[in-house]
C-alpha cells in the first residue's frame, strides 16, 4: 500500500473543496427555503490548518468509539477464552468456507438493515474479522464481507435507516417496507455472488495479522457477557417509539429510569448515541475483567494492545469530517454544496425523486452524519411537494445513493475507519469492488426510475 495513501485522498478532497468554495458562491438551506449568502464563504489559508484541529475536536467521540472497540477486543483476548470462540466457531466452517463469509454478511447486511447504527453494527466487525481470517480469507474480502456489508445495510435498510427517513419524511411506519424487503433480498443474492466470485480471483492476496492469548478458559461467559451487552445497547439506540410506535422502552424510561435518583444522567432509551455506546463498553470491559478475574496490569495491557490497532481508524474517521467543518464553522452554516443542492432541486417539485437521487452524493460530502443528511433532504421535499408518493420516493432515493455512494466516498467515516483498520489503501479498494458499484447504481436506477 503507497503510504498515507488515505491521508493524501482526504487532502486531496479537501483542497478541492478549497477550491470550489472560491468559484461557487455560498447558500444555506433553513427548514427546507434557501437563503443565498450576502457575504464570501470562500476558505482561506487559516482555515487549511484549523479546519483538521477543529474535525478532532467536533468528532473526537468518533475516535474514541473506535479505540474503546479496539481496547474491548484486547481485554475479551486477555480472558484466555476468546481465541477459543473463535477457534470453535471457524472449525465448525473448515470445509465450508464460503458459506462463513456468506453467513457473516448476511449477518452484518441483516443487522445493521435492522437496527441502523453504523457504530454499534462496527462493533461487531473484529469478532467476524477473526473468525474469517483464522479460515484464511484475505483481506480486502474479509472487508467487502464485513464493512462493504455494514454500509450496505443502509442501501437495503428495512427499519434502521429506513424508518429514520420514515420518521423525517413524515411517511407512515410501513412505507415502502415491501420494496425495502425487495432491496434487502437482491442485496444478499448480490452479495452472495459478488463474493463468491471473487473467492475465484483473489485467493494469493495478503491476509490480515490478528495476535492471540491463547488460554484454556471457556467462552460461554464471554458470549454470554457481550450478547448482553449487544441487547442494551439495541434498546438504547433504536428509536422503537417513533420508528414502529413500540413505547414500552420510552415509558420503561419515563416511568422507571427516571425515578431512580443513582441513574440520573442516563439517557432516555431509544435515543442513545456515541457516548452511551462508549459507556456500555467501558462497563462490559469491567464485567468481563471481573468474571475472568483479569489483573488490573492485564486489563491495562489488554486495552492497549486492543486499541492499538484501531489507533489508525480512529484517526481517519475523526479526519472524514474536515469538510463538514467547513459548513459547522462557516457564517450561520452558508456553504457552496447547498447552492449546487439548490440548483438541482430549482424551484419546481417535478421529478423529485430524480433530483434526490442527483443530490444526494453531493451532499455527501458535506454531511456524514445520517441523521444531517436526512434532516435537510427531508426538509427541502417536504416544501417542494406534499404527495405523499413522491416524497415517499425521494425518501427511496435517498436510501440507495447514500447507501451506494458510502462505499467510496472519502468522508463516509465507516468506508475511511475500514480502510485504515485493514490497511487497504483507497485506489485499490476502488479497483476491487468497483463492478459492484457499478451494478449498485444500475440497480437503484431502476427502481428510482420505476
């Protein structure tokens, strides 16, 4: 891999953005009306060397997610019982490889479809790692099976990000669930495919280099101990109330959390965020140190190791957010992508869905943060057309490029912590799954165009 080849493609984005925001004039969307800027938003030569201390500061819970998942990992492998698991589970696949890494990206594609949180899903992706490279898989498959199915999972949301945009769009919770099922179902039969085929042309590749504390302790206390914590933090990220009208866990919050005076502080189920995540690992880890009675020298040395090797993700999906700097800093958030955005929507509420498909990857760039991205789709269809059917399929449209684009696009904080975690530098993860891409977008054409 060419060094810093990553580094180099986030500058290179960045100073191109540089570039544009001296050409194109600034504009801001406020509750779905453009307002045009009176005043340069044009980036100077200050805002070069501030803007990467400033994504650090705005998106340092991003890092920190990542290195605490790294240090979890590297505790779980001081307890003597998790290379055991590991080892357990691929033997149970030696003659039947291809049928892991299938099974591992349905279940990623199937997770995340579901629940719609691009962290927690991450969570899970060191297990499978394991699990695929003690089978022998390289690399950059292990990651089309697990990160190219994480991001995926949004491309074929079901009611994780499917029911954010139902939420937003003011769509009744069972819009478009039939052709969600349908995307779902293509997704996993393309996914099958795809790495199935490349099982045939990629064999002699690098693999990845996993380091084990091999031990004689059983695992089903430490399968045991994080499926538990996987179920929390389920109930506490997905938003059951709005997303499905389920308000058992919201009125559990109201109604119990929220008299009990020692848990003041905790967040409201159902609207969890990083932090909250990041807590719920911090106590696993200390859960799991007690039950396999982890020295405190061991615990520290466990994380380390761990969260070393998450030292490089956690800084470029920390870097992923420079450009959004850009719009978080600028005067009242004016920002030349909103022009560009606005001039592909006009004034005219026809054929919407086409224009949402159009702005979509632009305004990826700005925003890599679903919940923006949605919130200002959403609010500029809902004031360029009230039919419910085509701002049902703007939502639709929405979905798939984000889901599509995500997969190459430099400030998709996923795609970046991903390709650093594997070390896989970001011409050669363009070459390998480009004809994905490509059938990606023929695919969404058509059922944006249906």
């Amino acid at each position: 891999m060419k060094k810093n080849s990553l580094l180099k493609v986030i500058l290179i984005t960045t100073l191109l953005f540089i570039v544009l925001s001296w050409i194109i004039p600034g504009g801001l969307f406020y509750k779905g009306t453009f307002y045009k800027a009176e005043n340069s938003v044009a980036l100077g030569l200050g805002d070069i060397f501030t803007l990467p201390f400033q994504a650090f500061y705005l998106f340092a819970e991003y890092g920190v997610i990542f290195l605490l998942i790294g240090g979890m990992y590297g505790v779980f492998n001081k307890t003597g019982a998790y290379y055991n698991v590991v080892k357990k589970i691929a033997s149970l696949f030696a003659k039947k490889k291809n049928l892991a890494i299938i099974l591992t990206s349905i279940i990623i594609l199937l997770f995340e479809s579901i629940i719609g949180n691009n962290l927690l899903t991450f969570v899970l992706i060191p297990f499978f790692v394991s699990v695929l490279t003690e089978l022998g898989f390289n690399k950059k498959r292990v990651m089309l099976a697990t990160i190219g199915s994480l991001i995926l999972g949004s491309f074929a949301s079901t009611i994780g990000y499917g029911g954010l945009i139902n939420y937003l769009f003011e769509l009744n919770k069972k819009e478009l669930l039939k052709v969600r099922l349908i995307i779902l179902a293509v997704t996993f039969i393309l996914m099958i495919v795809t790495l199935l085929i490349k099982n045939k042309n990629d064999k002699d590749e690098e693999k990845m280099e996993i380091a084990y504390e091999e031990g004689s302790k059983k695992g089903i206390g430490l399968t045991i101990i994080f499926i538990i914590f996987m179920l929390i933090s389920i109930i506490g990220v997905y938003n059951f109330a709005d997303f499905l009208g389920i308000k058992v866990f919201s009125n559990f919050s109201t109604n119990v959390l929220s008299k009990i005076s020692i848990l003041n502080g905790i967040t409201a189920l159902g609207s969890w965020g990083t932090r909250e995540i990041a807590g719920m690992i911090i106590f696993t880890i200390f859960v799991t140190s007690i039950f396999y009675r982890i020295k405190f020298s061991s615990l520290i040395e466990g994380f380390k190791d761990g969260a070393k090797s998450m030292i490089k993700p956690s800084i470029y999906a920390t870097l992923s957010g420079i450009i959004f700097m850009y719009y978080y800093n600028s005067s009242e958030g004016y920002n030349f992508i909103d022009t560009i955005v606005n001039f592909i929507y006009s004034s005219s509420g026809e054929y919407l869905k086409l224009k949402t498909a159009v702005a979509t990857p632009i305004y990826l760039f700005l925003f890599n943060n679903q919940l923006f991205l949605t919130n200002n789709v959403a609010g500029i269809v809902s004031i360029l057309s009230s039919n419910k059917t085509s701002i049902a399929a703007s939502g639709l449209s929405l979905q798939l490029m984000s889901g599509v684009f995500n997969l190459i696009i430099p400030t998709s904080y996923v795609l970046m912590a991903g390709l650093a975690y594997f070390n896989i530098s970001y011409g050669k993860w363009f070459k390998y799954i480009w004809k994905l891409l490509l059938v990606l977008i023929i695919i969404s054409g058509i059922i944006i165009m249906a």
